[in-house]
C-alpha cells in the first residue's frame, strides 16, 4: 500500500515567497522521488525555477546546501526528514511528508495480544504527529504510555532515527517494552538492541504487527561473523564522512590509532559517498566506518571485505564485549542541538 504523503503546498510556496527565492534546489529522498512531478509543481507554481539535486539523501544529516548554492540556488527544500539543526549555507526548509492517516484502529486491532502494561512509544517523523492519540489509546485499555523528549538529533516527542533511539533509551527503564509506529524493520530492531526491551512494530498502513526481542541472536551473530572475518585483517580503511551531520573525524582517528597500536596498519580515508567501487580500490583488507551505521549493518554486502562498526571495531580488539551489543548512534558523538517538541501529557 502506497501512503499519501501530506507535502505542505502553502508552507512551501510562503517559505519561497519569503526568502525571495528565484531559484530553488530540491533534495528528496528515495521513497519520495516518485513524486517528484508534484514537488515541482508547487515550485513552478509559486514562480521559482526547480532545480533538483539528484545525488543520494540519507536524512537531514546530509543537506545539500552547498551543492544547491553552487548552482546558483538562493534556497534548499529538504523532503522526507525534520530539521536535525545542522548549519546551512541557504535558507533551508525541512518538509516532513508526514502520512496523515491515523493509525489508531490499526493499533487497536494489534494490541489484542500485546501484554505489555507499561509501553514507550516510539516513531519516525512521518508518524510521530500520531503518538499522542496512541497514548490515549493505550490508557483507554489501562496500560500505561510513555513518550520521550526529543532526543539532539530530532524534532518531536518520541521521535527516532536510525543513528539516534534516545527516545526509546531514555525512558527504558520505566517501561515493560516498546511501540513502534512505522515500516519497516531497521528502526524496531535497533530499539530492542539499544534497550534490551521487546519492541512490537505496527505498519500504521496494514496494520501488520511484528515482534523484536532483544535475545533473538540472528542478528548478532551476523555481526560477530563479521567481526571475526576482520580479526584476521591486517590493512584497514577507518572512514570518516564530510557529511555535516556524519563527520566523525576525532572518533576515526582515535580507532585509526587503537589499530595501529595492536599491530594492523591503518589508513584514514575521508569520504562523501561511501561506496565499495571507490574503496575497493584501495586493495584493503576491511573498514571501520564512522559514518552513517547502516553502511556496516545493512549495506555490508555490498562489499567483498568486512565493514566494522566503530563498538565491533572495539570488540575485534578487545575493549569491548559483543554482548550486549551497542547500536551505533552519531547522536552520541554528534549533537547539533537540542530541541524541545510540544509537550503532552505523557512525556517523562
């Protein structure tokens, strides 16, 4: 089933109109390309040339503001992510795509067998607009919601991305487990890991309910599989991103040094993309990459040699134990700010 996604027509044409824009670049990620027709439209409707920036958008860690400047652009549109309040060259507008369907006769029919009687309530920002209705929801069958302030990297009240689950830790241990409202596994999966709580996922769109247990090793053993394939490298890659909201230099340095001193010779490679063709090339043994996680956890097989994260980097060597296992989260290393979202009653 395909969502409809509210684009904010008005607000993007008032947003145009005030910074006086002739030229505007457009940034959409790769769920969202297929409406690309309908966010040109509002563009040329509101009298301002189109231009859109067609390299791969990864959130709101990576906008396009230099690239759209270049080009003569006087301001960006970001589709798909809420503001992370990374510094722009342009005058910037974040347009969510929220998906406004209220999800909660889906819940509803899921929680049926849900046991849970304490439940954080977690949700990327397609869906998060809904979490209030949800806690309603919940208490109306007497359980108990809880709902996170924002977390540094994002917007709104219970809020997640792959690279920061603070709404799901923070509140861990005044919960029984998790909700999560979304698609997808990726987000759910981190949430048990980093919290160690079972996390139940409902798709708001089919209601289909899936189920994430901490102790359900299929994914860790993958990750220790790898792990031992690097452990028998010799000559690593450590990756850095000039990505503004992925740059961790001083972390890439400082594991580029803890594998120097156990004996493996290491090189720093500073990247944009990160891509196995441009790697490869380097005839390396392995990676450690401190860019977006999802390179080393789903895109792994894209490449032929082992791609560590920087914790299973110290795992390898030793610093640390696989168990439990550590989500790696730039929210921890890199804070643009920290921003407040309205607050409801069943924020703690």
């Amino acid at each position: 089933m395909r969502p409809t996604y509210d684009l904010e027509e008005g607000r993007v044409k008032a947003f145009l109109a005030d910074v006086r824009a002739g030229r505007a670049g457009i940034q959409i990620p790769a769920g969202l390309r297929p409406l690309l027709p309908e966010i040109v439209k509002t563009v040329e409707d509101a009298g301002v040339e189109p231009l859109v920036l067609a390299d791969p958008c990864y959130g709101a860690c990576d906008p396009a503001d230099e690239q759209a400047r270049q080009m003569g652009c006087d301001a960006l549109l970001h589709y798909g992510h809420s503001d992370m309040g990374i510094r722009t060259s342009l005058p910037t507008l974040y347009v969510e795509a929220r998906v406004p369907v209220d999800p909660s006769e889906k819940v509803a029919d899921a929680l049926e067998g849900l046991e849970l009687r304490r439940v954080g309530l977690i949700s990327t920002v397609q869906h998060a607009w809904a979490l209030g209705g949800i806690a309603e929801l919940l208490e109306r069958t007497g359980r108990t919601a809880v709902i996170s302030e924002p977390g540094p990297r994002v917007r709104y009240p219970g809020q997640v991305l792959g690279c920061d689950l603070f709404c799901a830790r923070s509140i861990a241990d005044r919960v029984d487990g998790f909700l999560y409202i979304g698609t997808g596994a990726f987000h759910p999966l981190g949430c048990s890991l980093a919290t160690g709580k079972f996390t139940a996922a409902v798709n708001p769109l089919t209601g289909a309910l899936s189920e994430f247990r901490p102790d359900d090793q299929g994914f860790v053993r993958k990750r220790i599989a790898m792990i031992s394939r690097a452990a028998l490298s010799s000559n690593f890659g450590v990756v850095a991103c000039t990505k503004p909201g992925q740059n961790r230099i001083s972390l890439a340095r400082e594991i580029a040094g803890r594998l120097r001193g156990a004996g493996k010779r290491a090189h720093l490679l500073i990247m944009n993309e990160v891509n196995p063709e441009e790697i490869m090339d380097f005839g390396l043994d392995a990676i450690v990459c401190t860019a977006c996680p999802r390179i080393a956890t789903d895109d792994s097989g894209r490449f032929d040699i082992p791609v560590l994260t920087p914790f299973e980097a110290d795992v390898m060597l030793g610093r640390e134990n696989i168990s439990p296992y550590k989500i790696d989260e730039l929210g921890r290393d890199i804070n643009p700010r920290k921003t407040i979202g309205v607050g409801q009653r069943w924020l703690k």
